[in-house]
C-alpha cells in the first residue's frame, strides 16, 4: 500500500512537472538594429565578413545551414625581423625622412 501510493504520488508530481515545462513560454528574441543581413550567401573564405581587433581576427562565411568561422592571430604571420629590442625607438619617422633626403641629394 505505502509503494503504490509513493508511486502514485511520484507519477502525479512527473506529470505536473512537465506539463508546466511543455506550457512554459519562450521569450522571444528582439529585433535588433546590430543583426547582419546578407543579400547572397557568402561561399568562398576570400568573400567572408572580416571580424576582429587587429591581433585576432576571424573570417565568418557559409552557406545554406553551415556557417564557419575561420579564426587566426596576426602574429603568427608576422613576417619582421626579431632583431634588437625596441628598434622603433632607434628608426623613427623622422630619421628614415633625414636619410631619404640625404640620399636624394647625392
């Protein structure tokens, strides 16, 4: 008697419990002014929209239900030397100005 009236019990509060959950609303999303809107899918990863902040970037692009996002560092392409420390201090604006117009002279 006592297992069938827990089981009882569990059943009906299951019951209750997803009822609830399936009544339940979703919000809904906003509009939002800040959304993007293609006219045409973009298919190739050199049509893709650019996102970033310099260092790291990513390429989002895609078609029909496949979106991809290609990630990458710029530092990891960086092709300049490793030379001294700090040589931006050493060849400013000014001086590589100073040795075109001495040269230009000559």
């Amino acid at each position: 008697m006592y297992k069938t009236t827990v089981l009882k019990t569990s059943f009906l509060i299951l019951n209750i419990c997803v009822g609830l959950s399936v009544n339940a609303r979703q919000p809904k999303l906003l509009e939002s002014v800040y959304n993007l809107r293609l006219k045409a899918p973009v298919s190739t990863w050199d049509e893709a929209l650019p996102l970033g902040n310099g260092l790291t970037g990513g390429l989002l692009w895609g078609e029909q239900n496949t979106i991809r996002l290609s990630l990458d560092r710029g530092d990891l392409w960086d092709e300049r030397t490793h030379g001294e420390k700090e040589w931006w201090k050493k060849y400013t604006h000014q001086k590589g100005a100073d040795l075109i117009a001495i040269t230009s002279r000559t």
